[in-house]
C-alpha cells in the first residue's frame, strides 16, 4: 500500500525543506480556514440565531437518556407514574424537535446566501482574467471551481460546522452528567471504550486511504476507457479493440489487486470491530448490572435499572459524537483545499497592463502600425511566434494576411485584440501605442468576425445586440445588411427565436451571418476577419461573402484571407511565414517576384479552403 501511494503522491519542497505546491507557493493551511470562517461574516446575524437554536435542540438531545432510565423505574413504580413520565420525555422531545427545526433551517438557509455570493463573486474575478490565463486554466476545472468547490465551502462554514458545535456540546455534556450519575461506571466505561473506538477509528482509516487508492486506480482505469471509447473511430481503423482491451484489463487489474486486500479489510471491519464493540458493551452492561443487582439487596448503594439504560444511552451518544466527529475532520481538510484553489482565484489580478490615464482618441480612423513586434504566448514561452513583425495600414485600407497554416495569422489578429500584448516592439493605432488606450473603449471600436463564430444560448435579437444596448430597429437594420433579416423573418419567433442547445441550430453560413450582424451594430472603425477555411453551400457562401463585402466598406479591415477574391481586392497583401513578414506588396506585384505568395496563390492559397476553385 505505502509503495503504491508513494508512486502516485508527489511532493514538492522548497530550499528550507518546506513542503509546498507545484508554483512553489507554501501550501495553505490556517490562514484560509480562518478566511473561510470570515466568509460567513455577512451572516453573523443568522448564525447567531442559529446557534441558539443549536444549544437548546443539543441541551434537549442530551438530558433526553436522563428520561428515558426515568421511564424505566417509572414504569417498575406505577402506571400513573409511567404516564407522567413518557408525557414529560414526550413534550422535551417536542421541544427538542422545534429548536431542531430552526437550527437545521437557519444554517443552511445562512450556507446557501453564502455560497450564491460567493459564486458570483468568484465568477466575476474569473471572466476578468486575462487570455492567457484561459489558456492554461481549463475551462471545466474553472467550472468545477464555481460548483464543488463552493458548495465544500457552503457545508463547512455552516453545516458542518454547526454539526462540530453539536457534537462536541453533545459529548462534553453526556460525559458531564454520567459522572454525576455515577463516577465508577464512568470510570470503567472511559477506561474501555476510547481504547476501542480509537482503534476503529485507526483502521478505518487505513480503509478508507485503501479504497481512495482503489477509486484512483478506477479512475484512471475510466480515463482510459473514455479514451478509447471517444475515439473508437481511430481505435477501429487500427483494428486496435485487442490492444485498447487489453491496455484497459491492465488498470482494471491494478484496481482489483488493491480491491481483493479491500475486501479482507471491509471484512474485518465489520466483523472483528463489531465483536470489539460488543464486547466493550458487555464488558459495561456487566459491571452495571453488578451495581443494579447490588442496589436491588439494598437500596443505598448501586444504581437502578432506569439509570443503567440512561447510562448506556448516554454510551451509545457519546460513541456516535466522537465518531461523526471524526468524519468532521475530512469534510474540514477538503474545505481548506477547496478554500485555497477558491482563495487563489478570488485573489488573482488579472495580468493586463493597465496604464495610468487610458486614452480615449476622438476621431480614431483604424490606421494600425506594427513595429517590430516579437512576441511569445505565455503558455508557450520557448517558442517565439512572431519574430519582429512590421507594416502599415493605412485609414480606410483592407489588408490581407495570408501564408501557410501556424506561421502567425491569427496571433497578429490576437494581438490587435489585445487578447496579448507583444514581448517587444509596438502595436499603434492612429500613432498611439494600443497598451495607452482606454480598453474597453477600443475593444467597442473593433470587430471580429471568426471562422466559426461563436453565438450564446440567447434569442437572435440578444445574440445581435450583444456588444452594445440596441433598438429593434438598429437591430434589424444591421441584419438586413449583414443578408440575416430573411432567414431570420422565416422563423415563426423571428428575432426572438432562441439559438443554440435548446434552440433552432443554424447553418455555418447563417451563423456567420448573424456575427457579421453582431459587428456591424457596433459600427467599428477597425474589422477583424478570419475567412472562413471550410467550404460553404453555394447559396451560403454567396451570401455571406455579399454581407462580408458590404462590411468592408468604409472601414479600415484585417483579413485573414484563404480566397484568391480577397486578396486580389486587398490595397495590401502580407505574406506571414513562421513569424515573419516573407512579402508584402500588392497581389500583381507579389506574383511578379515569384516567391512563397505565388507558390500559395498556386495552391490556392493553401489551408485546406477548396471552394474558391474556380478563380
Ligand atoms: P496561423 O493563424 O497563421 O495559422 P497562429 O497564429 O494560429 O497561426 O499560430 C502561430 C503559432 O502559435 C503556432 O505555432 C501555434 O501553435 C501557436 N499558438 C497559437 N495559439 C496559441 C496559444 N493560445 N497558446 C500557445 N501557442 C499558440
């Protein structure tokens, strides 16, 4: 077992011998549990009632076995007494039951406030994060944050912790009035039952490290499986099904070989811990029934039937708080690793350079100038992209980007975005560095149109007006020149029709559409245009390359082009190739030097677009 784990749990320490996380950062402990505590701060107030509550249910639960041994010499006395006493146990428990209540309403109702803050909150600092953070943060781990992590968080700062409350006041006040009752039997019973249920406790956690493992190497035997499974496409052509099976039997043996010890361990577990514990049991219920025989000779010593059953109540109260303490503890261990990835992300500014005064420019016309722009993603940092890019366009001009596939397109696209800002060199638009400028303002002045654009699970209207607050009128205007108001109009809800998942799935070039729509309300100084690769119907294609055109016009635009027709209409044509400018020029003047732009033009423009074939 300590081999295995040792191959799978890796450590890291720092030079003073520190064990800390992968970045190096020591690893949190404290400090965020008492953060954690913080975050309820807000619902101090309902706390307060709730722990209330809590005190009087517990007081309740624990003189509650005092009346049940009551009931029991009760009922060896007489039926009148017998009847008053189960009345008084009836009406505590009622109590009891009413402070219950409240105390179980109140605290969730305090953990369920908190984590909606907290989730919004964690959201808003997520979105705010830079690109590149995106890049190296997937985005179901991001989710996984907003959902499990809160809701460790939601059960420990209330839940549990009102349950910490509960059993540790439970504990405390059983053992409190059993050495009232009687100290020796206390006495025996303290010296027995520890000894026990610290020993179960130790083995059941050896279990519990021992099914973790097994649920680990399960997991990796289902990581496997999805694998093959998913791209069982791939697994077939390679008529691979014997070599995937017999990858997948290996994990599932690692997994058996931990379950087959497992199972003895679950065994003995059940069995040897049991007898353990009834034995102790008898061991008591001995010794007890000694002092009730004794005082059943004379009265003035021993104890009475009902105070041996309050007694071993008060055992069995006792034996239950220590051990849902215990499972306590795990839930607080995974709250402090929950708080700390949610502490992390709560805290992270995001990396964007903000100057001190943005800049708004009044009368922007779109001239954008790289100088020397080198520039390396931060996820990738050994690979430099773009290795000193510079050129002009001009107010007004459409320049086209073009050259084989990874050489830089869209990252000079990306950085115009300012998704980055370049390692060197500068980006300026009319003369001003892009890093001065007002951000939000500039990203208002700009507009992308991708390959394949994405469109949110909203009605075409929301979809449409999604940069910017619009009127029904501007938002059918601009569908009419982006050529979306017929389709649109064909649908029974017209713009209020719903897209995606749970709406009406729209065609490649539909979708294109309505992004064109999307831009054009923002009415940008500077278009943005990743030509579409892949093959549109006719009808489509004709379509969209209309509203493309009608675009165009009048703005300043970047293409990403893949179809001679565009480059042939560009003012300017740039040749990119592995991070360098390799031409530049017109498109008659770039054929007429023979280089790499007329081997492209060649291969129509290579990356993979076909449907241009009869240029
Ligand atoms: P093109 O648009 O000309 O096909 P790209 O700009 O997409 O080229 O890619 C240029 C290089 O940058 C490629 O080597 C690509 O793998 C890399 N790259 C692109 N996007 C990222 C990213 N988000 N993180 C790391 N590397 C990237």
């Amino acid at each position: 077992l300590r081999k295995l784990q040792r191959q799978r749990v890796i450590k890291f320490y720092n030079r003073h011998g520190k064990e800390v996380d992968k970045d190096g950062k020591p690893l949190p402990r404290k400090t965020n549990l008492v953060r954690l505590m913080g975050l309820a701060k807000p619902e101090a107030g309902l706390i307060s009632i709730g722990m209330v509550s809590l005190l009087l249910s517990t007081a309740v639960q624990t003189i509650a076995p005092l009346f049940f041994g009551k009931v029991v010499d009760a009922a060896l006395d007489s039926m009148e007494s017998l009847n008053r006493t189960v009345l008084i146990l009836l009406l505590i428990y009622l109590a009891g039951s009413v402070f219950s209540l409240v105390r179980a309403w109140i605290f969730t109702l305090a953990g369920q406030r908190l984590v909606a803050r907290l989730r919004s909150q964690l959201f808003g600092s997520v979105i705010v994060q830079e690109i590149a953070f995106f890049d190296v943060n997937r985005t179901g781990e991001l989710c996984n944050r907003l959902s499990s992590d809160t809701t460790v968080l939601q059960n420990a700062v209330t839940v549990n912790l009102s349950m910490l409350f509960r059993y540790l006041l439970q504990i405390i006040g059983s053992l409190a009035l059993m050495f009232f009752l009687n100290a020796s039997l206390t006495g025996v019973l303290l010296a027995i039952v520890p000894v026990v249920s610290l020993s179960a406790m130790q083995y059941g956690k050896f279990v519990r490290k021992m099914r973790k493992l097994f649920q680990d190497r399960l997991a990796d035997a289902g990581t496997q499986a999805e694998e093959s499974l998913s791209s069982v496409r791939t697994v077939k052509s390679f008529s691979g099904e014997a070599k995937a099976t017999t990858v997948y039997s290996g994990f599932i043996n690692e997994s058996y070989k931990i379950g087959k010890k497992l199972a003895l361990a679950q065994g003995i577990m059940d069995g040897l811990f049991s007898f353990l514990a009834y034995g102790a049991i008898s061991a008591v219920l001995w010794y007890g029934g000694k002092l009730v025989y004794e005082n059943s000779r004379d009265p003035t010593t021993g104890i009475t039937a009902g105070l041996l059953t309050s007694f071993l109540l008060y055992t069995l109260q006792v034996a239950m708080g220590f051990a849902l303490l215990s499972s306590l503890y795990g839930d607080f261990m995974q709250a402090v690793g929950a708080s700390a990835r949610i502490f992390t992300l709560l805290d992270r500014k995001p990396d964007v350079f903000v100057p001190l005064n943005p800049l708004v420019l009044p009368h922007l016309t779109g001239e954008i100038e790289f100088k020397d722009v080198k520039f390396k993603y931060p996820s990738r940092p050994e690979t430099e992209v773009l290795k000193g890019v510079s050129f002009r366009v001009e107010r007004g001009q459409m320049v086209a980007l073009v050259g084989p596939s990874g050489g830089g397109k869209s990252t000079i696209v990306n950085l115009i975005e300012r998704f980055y800002d370049p390692n060197e060199g500068t980006i300026a638009m009319d003369g001003c560095d892009l890093k001065l400028l007002d951000l939000t303002w500039f990203r208002q002045k700009i507009a992308m149109v991708s390959q394949e654009p994405t469109l949110f699970a909203c009605s075409i209207k929301d979809n449409i007006a999604y940069g910017r607050e619009a009127t029904d009128e501007e938002v059918i205007e601009a569908a009419k020149q982006a050529n979306a108001h017929e389709f649109v109009s064909e649908f029974e809800m017209g713009y209020d029709t719903l897209v995606g998942e749970r709406g009406v799935r729209l065609s490649g070039g539909q979708k294109q559409r309505i992004a064109i729509a999307r831009a054009l309300i923002m009415d940008p100084t500077l278009l943005l245009l990743d030509e579409a690769t892949s093959a549109l119907d006719a009808e489509s294609e004709h379509l969209v390359q209309e509203a493309v055109d009608r675009a165009m016009m009048g703005r300043t635009v970047i293409v990403i082009a893949h179809r001679l027709s565009t480059v042939r209409n560009a003012d300017k044509v740039v040749v990119i190739d592995k991070g360098q400018i390799a031409e530049m020029g017109t498109h008659n003047e770039l054929l007429a030097t023979h280089g790499v732009y007329k081997k492209l033009v060649l291969r129509q423009l290579a990356a993979g677009y076909t449907g241009d074939a009869k240029d």
